[in-house]
C-alpha cells in the first residue's frame, strides 16, 4: 500500500489522540475533515462529501466548512452531543519548511460550549464529574461560562442522578474504570456525553479555589474535572471561582420525580419552561438573575433567618414602588457579568464585550444608591458588595470607542490620545491620505483632466488613472505608466510611491498595534474578573428579589409567618393555575394541618380540583423557603425538609417498568426518606393493580405514614371505603372537594370542604368527555344494578390487617354495599347449628375457595352474579 501524503500523515497522528471527536483540520479558509468524520459530518450537517488523493490506492473521503461560518456547523455537532477538536495553524506558512505544523487548539465539548445559540443565556451550562468511592459518589460541577464550581459527596446513586437531572448536566467526566451499569442508570433518565479523564491528582495550583476542600475525596472529585477542563480547553481557566462544598440537607430536599411532578422548571407534558413555576416568577431582568431563579427553585432554603432576609427585602421592594421600578430599569442595562468574565479569561472577548462591560459598570453607583435609600437593614453591607469597579470603568472609557468592529485584528477599535505611538501612526495616515486627496486635486487642475483619480488597490498600490479620451492632455514623461485597462492607462509618480510607503505602513502598524494594545487591556480587565464575578452574585440576588416583589404585588401574595408543626393556609391558590386562568374564576381553598390533623384524605370526582388542591400546597412550601410571598390572604406555614410527590405516572419504557411499578417506586422513596419534618403528596395511590391489591396497598401507607412517619401528608383517593380511616386513625382528617348534581349533570364547585365524599361521579365525568350516548346509558344501567338493594353491604377497610393473610369481614350498615349480597351475610350470621340447604352449601364451597385477592373487579362481579343465580 503506498504512503499517505505528508499532510494526511500528520492528519492520522492528530487524530490518533482525539478519537471521539471530529478534528476541525484547518486547511487556508476551510477546515476539513477526512475518512470516517467526513462521511459522518456530511451525514450530521447535510453538506457535500468530495474525495481527493491522500497518496494511498483509494481517494480519501473529504468534507469542509468555511472557517468564517464553522461556528454554526460546530454547535451543531455540539447539540446532538459530539464533540469538535479543532486543529489550527501554528506556524506562518511562508516561513514554513514542508508540512505547516499544526495541533488541536481547544476541544469543543456539549459541557465546554462558551457561546452560540445553544447556550441558553438564562440557563446554566454545568459540566460534571462523577467519582465512585468506596460507600460515597463525589459528584462535581462547573459552569465554565461563569466559572461557577460546586462539590459534594453523595451517599445513594439516586441522589447523584437527582442532582446530575436538575442541573440539566449535558457532559459527565468519570475515570475510564467508571462502571458501565452507572452509566446506563444515567443514561436512562438524560441524554448525556462520557469523557473519560484518568488524571484526579490534586495539584498546588488548584488551592487558591479548592484548598478551603477538607475531605480528599472532594478534593480528588474536582480535580479530575479541572484536570480535563485544562487538558481539552488549553487556556487559562482564571475565571473559575472559589469551589462551592454544599451538602443536600442544606436545602429543602425535592427528588427529581417530585421536581417533574410540580412542574417547578418545566412541564412534565412540553418540557418547556410555559407553565412551570419559574415561568411564572420569572420578572427578572438579567440574564444572571434568571439562573439564579432557577438555582433558588431547585435549591429552597431551610434557614429561617435566611428565608426571613429574603421576605423582609422583598416587603420593601413592594412598599417602595418607585424605588423598584428605577432598579428595574437600572438592571435592563446591565449585561451578563458572568459570561462576560468568562469571555474574557478565555480570551474571546472582543471589544463590543468590553463596551457592554463598561455600560454595565455605569449603571452601579444608581443601584448602590437605590439600595442604600431603601432602609434594609443590612443595606450599607449590600451597598459595599455592589462594587462599581471605578478604575476599570474609567479604562474601557479612555480606551474603547464606542462602536467597535467585532473583529480585534482590523483596527478603528482604540480611542484617540490612548496611546501616543498609535496616534503618531494614525496621525501619518490621516495625513498622507489628506495629501493624496490635494494631489488629485491639483493634478486635475494641472492637466485640465477633470475625470483624473487617484486610486488604490492591493496588487499595484496607489495610482493615478486617466481615461483613454484624456491621454492627448497629459505632457509627455509626466507619469511612469504602471498599468494599461482597455479604457484608461494607470500611472505612478515617485512622490505618490514615497507617500504610499508611508501610509501603509502606517496603516498596517495601527492595526498590529491596536490588537496588540487591546490584548493588553484584556489582560488586564482579567485582574478584575473576582470583583466582577462577587457584583455580579449581588445584581442576581436584588435582582431575583425585585422579580419576587413584583410577582407578590401583581397578583395579590401575601407574607408567610412560621410555625413548628402547623400548616395554615387561608384562600390558597395554585399560582400556576391561577395565572393561566382569569383569577376571578379561580376558586381558593383553605388547608389546615397540625398535631391531630397531620393527615388529609381527600375524596371527590375527577376533575374537580383534587391533584391541583394538593400541588398548590407543595407550591406554596416552596415559595415561602425561596424568600417569595405566597397565594393565600393568609398563610402560617412549617419549614419542610423534604418534599415528596406522587401525582400521575407513566411507564417508563426504557427501564422496563410498569406504571404501577413507577407509582411504587415513588411511594417507596417518600416512605423511607420522609421525617416527621417533610411534606407528602399522594395521588391515587393503589390505582394501577387490582381493586383489594390498590386499597390495601393504600391503607397500609396512611397507616404507616401515621404510625412511623408523622409527616404531614396529603392522600387523596377514590376508594370511598378509606374514609373510615379518618374515624380509626387519630391524625387523619377526611376533607372532600365539593360537587353537586344539576338534572342529570355534574358541576364541579372546586371546593375542598369537611368530610368524605358521598359519590364519584365516574359516569358524569364519562359525559362531559362526550363518549357516545348508548355507552353512557349502558353504564347507568350497570350502576343502578350493582348498586340495587341486594347489594347494599360494602367492604370496609378495616379488614386489612398486619397479618400475611388478610381476613374478609362484612358490615351489615344500610349505607354499604354488600361484598356478597344481604341473603349471604344472613347465612354468616345464623348459628352454627342450622342446616344449611345443598345449593347453600355449594355456593360456601364456592366462596371458600375464592381467591379475591387475585380477581379482577370484572372477575369479581361475574362470579358474585353466578352465586346469586344458584341462590335464586
């Protein structure tokens, strides 16, 4: 087999260290990729594959982009989770001997992206590394767009897959032993890129971020992160700030299930941000207040006195309105600080960044006197931590124009009087143009050539046309002709080649010189990327806190007071729901909990309000711990640690589970975890198995929620039989949400009120849904049998014992229904010693050997239908 060209050769061995990314080969204009990337890029990005001759027996496969647009192409590739190494040009080629050397500049990763319409700009962009340790997952995260950093160590997978799904983590760095059976676990619940990383030493350079780091595990944990950030980014990472160790228990706790359940960042149905609670709150302002929104929703408080600072900045923010309004816009002008910051460490910035630097830092000392006239308590220490940056606003204001170019290497991007060598430079060139225009000038008048010009191109340099028409009125041997065009003959003086000479060099050196005094500003605006990273921290959190004054304001939210153990809410709203719909058609509703109550049973028909009653209590928690006022006219609320949702399941394919499976799942976590300290939201559960299989199921939780947990919990339920429960069990209250009859139509009044419910309503619900009319009166009929007089006895949950084997009794109150029928439950009653007839002792045969349990609900009726026949 021949040899590959040079060129492919140095290709190959590039490409060697970088097989899981497209190598971006930079060829002149273009960057080109070859064999299997450049079938498989024309393939992703839909652009043309060619081949050419690389030296061996077959043309190699060859695709490009231009390298003024790779950009685009690249992100590209970034959004469907590839990864880009891209190769420059690290030589001049004229001064090149043979192949002009080149090497991989930056790795271009889905968790390394620093700019494009990928990176959302409300949106953080964590990259993570999992370490597996011997009982415990060290789980670290960085957003090298801000330089954000936070550790932790993890003691179950599942709560490492919680905080892998709420930081939305699109790469994960793991050692190349990382086991398989995680990554699949992983895998399962998000789309997500490996990068393997065998370097976790901890190195001195990394304690001025992560020294403060006691145990060595976090310690080994970030450094594995830094080490591939360093390795793939090839730069300075100067901008990443002061690790963040931070454990779960510091914050109310909600598991990934509940955080879909209560659609706090997203929609379980859309996965869009329309209908969430953040899309609710946010009234942010800043691209950093809107992360940081995001962060306090995930990331509830637990410190009264933290979630009080909060409420009592926020009272103020609603007293004072034009206070607010003023921040509001003041906040409009500043630019994202963080990403900013980040630009310029990684040395993208370009000067329209400096200039959005310099327009942020001019609005801070009106924020600092905003914040200082508002009278918080703390405001002169919030004032000091607002830092206007004085020094480096008067440098971007002495040396950036106004409306810089976004390329740095074409000049007209430093101001006049800057920098005296670039102003003698720009001073010869304005010059020597401003001589080139008088000798145009006096040349025509000279000649008496009125169409005489003085032009200039790259190849001949300036020049002085005259048409062919005008030739006759030059005198002979004034020019030195340089160029002849069919319509006009081009010339040159000695003076005009001196004066030439002069300007482009002058030209050229303005432009070396203006990229090079840039660099140098940049590098310096770097020394105050930690003071810009601390301002931009105390913009976000006035910012977050305006957006919650404004919210609370707008839609009428009151201040929450504490308590230790009791719930009060008076006229709560779900908040979502409520914006969503016209307030004046939202029905509120009370919620009261405490020590006697601590458990609510609800009954009612679908539709009418239960799930939504349940979540808007869950919401209002979380409102009230991240610092926001809440939809109540009234509301005393605990301070949970946990929350835990059961609302609504679907199968989960991809794992192999059944909904019922899923339901149990989420049962399981809240049951195990809960403290007497949480909050629990069940919803139906018990519904996806058999009828004695779900009410069982659905005793047995209350009863242990009751008996072990004492959390405070929300059950709601369409097994009427339960409500017993609220007799036999000395916390659970049984609450109901209200519905009337209206000649033979529901209507639902969304009212949650004492009691149990007396009916379901199933039918009318099937009504309102529109199923065909003949199907309706079908199931009227089969209602109105099954609940004829001889079946008025009905199973109480009272049976469900402890036991393995639970035992089946009956009640003989006129408001049940029978499980058997009033002729069967006589039979159990009458004394051992009558006879029984043989069709009676058949149909006990036939109940003895029953397995309930077992049967379905349809099963069951044809069965209790057959031993009334024989009875009969």
């Amino acid at each position: 087999m021949a040899q590959y060209t040079p060129m492919i050769q140095q290709y190959l061995n590039i490409k060697a260290d970088y097989q899981d990314a497209f190598l971006f080969f930079r060829l002149g204009d273009f960057y080109e990729m070859f064999f299997e990337d450049a079938i498989k890029a024309s393939q992703e990005l839909e652009i043309t594959l060619t081949s050419r001759d690389g030296g061996g027996e077959e043309r190699i496969p060859m695709c490009g982009v231009p390298y003024h647009s790779a950009s685009s192409y690249i992100e590209q590739l970034i959004e469907k989770g590839y990864k880009v190494a891209i190769c420059e040009q690290t030589e001049d080629p004229k001064q090149a001997k043979g192949v002009v050397k080149r090497e991989v500049v930056q790795l271009i990763t889905p968790g390394t992206l620093m700019e494009g319409k990928g990176l959302g700009e409300k949106d953080n962009q964590y990259i993570a590394s999992v370490t597996v340790f011997e009982a415990l997952f060290g789980l670290a995260l960085t957003d090298i767009t801000t330089g954000e950093s936070y550790v932790t160590l993890l003691s179950t997978m599942e709560d490492c897959l919680g905080e892998l799904y709420s930081r939305q983590v699109k790469e994960i760095v793991v050692a190349d032993d990382f086991p398989e059976k995680l990554k699949k676990m992983i895998l399962e619940r998000q789309p997500v890129t490996f990068s393997i990383e065998k370097d976790a030493a901890y190195l001195e350079k990394l304690d001025s971020i992560a020294g403060h780091l006691q145990d060595q595990r976090l310690k080994i944990t970030f450094a594995r992160l830094y080490n591939y950030l360093e390795r793939t980014q090839k730069r300075t990472l100067e901008h990443l700030q002061k690790v963040e160790f931070y454990q779960l228990n510091q914050y109310l706790k909600i598991d990934m299930y509940s955080k879909r359940n209560l659609e706090l960042t997203e929609t379980i149905r859309s996965k869009g941000k329309k209908g969430s609670l953040l899309w609710l709150l946010d009234e942010t302002k800043t691209a950093m207040g809107a992360r940081l929104l995001k962060q306090w929703i995930d990331r509830p408080l637990i410190d009264k006195k933290e979630i009080e600072k909060r409420q009592n900045i926020v009272g103020m923010l609603i007293d004072r309105y034009i206070e607010r309004e003023e921040l509001r816009e003041l906040l409009k002008e500043v630019y994202d600080l963080e990403r900013l910051s980040g630009k310029i460490a990684f040395g993208n910035a370009n000067a329209r960044d400096l200039i959005q630097l310099k327009k942020s830092l001019e609005k801070i000392p009106e924020i600092r006197s905003i914040v200082a006239s508002l009278g918080i308590a703390d405001s002169e220490q919030i004032k000091k931590e607002i830092d206007p940056c004085e020094s480096l606003k008067e440098l971007l204001q002495k040396a950036i124009i106004e409306n810089p170019p976004i390329s740095v290497k074409e000049g007209n991007i430093i101001k006049d009087g800057f920098n005296e060598e670039l102003d003698r430079y720009r001073d010869a060139a304005r010059n020597g143009k401003t001589w080139i225009a008088e000798l145009e000038k006096r040349e025509r008048e000279l000649t008496g050539i009125k169409s005489l010009k003085i032009g200039y191109n790259k190849v001949f340099g300036y020049y002085i046309e005259v048409t062919k028409a005008n030739l006759h009125l030059l005198d002979e041997g004034r020019y030195e002709r340089k160029q002849t065009l069919a319509n006009a003959e081009r010339y040159v003086t000695p003076e005009l080649k001196e004066k030439e000479v002069l300007i482009l060099e002058a030209e050229e050196k303005i432009v070396d010189l203006e990229y090079e005094l840039f660099v140098q500003i940049r590098d310096e605006v770097k020394q105050y990327i930690p003071r810009l990273q601390l301002l931009a921290k105390k913009i976000a959190e006035l910012d977050c806190l305006q957006c919650f004054a404004v919210i609370s304001e707008e839609r009428h939210y009151t201040k929450p007071s504490f308590s230790d153990s009791e719930l009060y809410i008076k006229d709560g709203r779900h908040p979502v729901v409520e914006k969503v719909m016209e307030s004046d058609n939202y029905v509120p509703n009370d919620c009261w909990m405490k020590e006697g109550r601590n458990i609510l049973l609800i009954t009612g028909p679908n539709m009418s309000g239960k799930s939504t009653y349940m979540r808007q209590i869950a919401l209002t928690a979380v409102l009230a711990q991240i610092g926001c006022f809440v939809p109540a006219s009234e509301a005393v609320l605990p301070i949970f640690d946990q929350i835990f949702t059961r609302i609504g399941a679907a199968d989960d394919l991809v794992s192999g589970q059944s909904t019922f499976m899923v339901e149990m799942l989420e049962a399981k976590n809240a049951i195990v975890h809960a403290t007497n300290q949480s909050l629990i939201l069940f919803d139906e559960i018990g519904r996806g198995t058999s009828t004695y299989d779900g009410m069982a199921l659905a005793q047995a939780i209350i009863e242990y929620i009751h008996d072990h947990i004492g959390a405070k919990t929300l059950f709601s339920t369409h097994y009427h039989e339960l409500t017993v429960l609220g007799d036999e069990l000395q916390n659970v209250q049984n609450v109901h949400v209200k519905a009337i009859e209206e000649n033979g139509k529901v209507v639902f009044l969304h009212k949650v009120d004492e009691g149990a419910a007396d009916q379901s309503y199933g039918i009318h619900v099937a009504e309102l849904a529109e199923l065909p009319e003949i199907l309706i009166q079908r199931a009227k009929e089969i209602l109105s049998k099954l609940e004829g007089d001889n079946q008025k006895e009905k199973y109480t949950p009272s049976v469900i014992e402890h036991s393995v084997e639970p035992s089946i009794e009956y009640s003989a109150e006129p408001s049940q229904l029978s499980l058997f029928g009033d002729e069967i439950a006589e039979k159990k009653k009458e004394p051992a010693g009558k006879k029984l007839s043989s069709k009676e002792k058949e149909v006990l045969s036939i109940i003895s050997s029953l397995d309930l349990l077992d049967m379905t609900p349809l099963e069951a009726l044809n069965t209790l239908y057959d031993i009334q026949k024989k009875l009969k």
